[in-house]
C-alpha cells in the first residue's frame, strides 16, 4: 500500500524521463525533415530579401543617374533657349524697323516656342525622376 505508492512515486518520473528520450529516437525522420524544410524555407527567404535589396540599389542607381543627365540637358538646353528668344527679339526689333518680313519673326517665334516646349519636358522629366528617386528610397504617400 504505502510501499506501493512509494514505488510507483519512484518509478513515474523515470517512464515520463524514459518515453522522454526513446519518442525523438522513433521520430528522428520526421524531426529532421521538418529541420530540414525549415532551413529551406529560411534560405529561400534570405534570398528573396537579397533581391529585393539588389534591386532597390538598381531602382536608386537608375533614377539618380535619371537625375544627372536630365540635369546636364537642362543646364545645355538653356543656352539654346537663351539664343532663341535672343533671335526672336532681333527678328521682331528688325521687323519693327522694316529691315525684316513677317515670316522670319514666325519662324524664330515657332523655334522660341519649341525650345520652351522642350524645356517644359525636361522639367516634368526632372521631376517624375525625383519622384521615381524618392520612391526607390522608400518614400510614399497617401492619396486622400
């Protein structure tokens, strides 16, 4: 009775011990292949973040040079407007005076109005590269 409960007090955490290290033993196939799922799951993971930030680098890298290029277009296209809108005052001066016709001031007014036309270009394009720059490093915003 009480020797029994003793014995079997003694023996209880020897069983739970015992099932403890013989159940791994008997699942050894399972346990491992769910290791190794798991590490195949975290590496696949690994290189889709290493991906994902190769091509944010490529993102950032292609609207920065976006950037300097339509800078150096800017910065050469407004010597070109400048002589532009310095021959259509001429053109016009000259018309005004009577020592030129109609047609040439419509012609260096069409230039004037083209090389404006591009400049505008070139600013929106500047400004969707910024954009595209600003969204490469992470930035965004909220429609509302």
């Amino acid at each position: 009775t009480e020797a029994t409960r003793a014995e079997d007090w003694l023996r209880a955490p020897f069983s739970s011990l015992a099932a403890g290290l013989v159940g791994p033993i008997f699942n050894n196939g399972r346990l491992a292949a769910e290791r190794d799922r798991a590490t195949a799951r975290q590496e696949e993971l690994l290189e889709t973040y290493r991906g994902a930030i190769i091509n944010s680098f490529a993102d950032v890298e292609k609207a920065l040079n976006s950037i300097q290029g339509l800078d150096q277009q800017r910065y050469w296209h407004e010597e070109e407007l400048k002589q532009a809108q310095t021959a259509f005052n001429i053109a016009q001066s000259r018309y005004e005076e009577g020592a030129e016709d109609l047609l040439t001031v419509l012609e260096t007014q069409r230039t004037l109005y083209q090389a404006q036309d591009v400049s505008v270009q070139l600013r929106l394009a500047r400004l969707q590269a910024s954009i595209a720059l600003y969204k490469a490093l992470g930035g965004g915003w909220q429609v509302r």
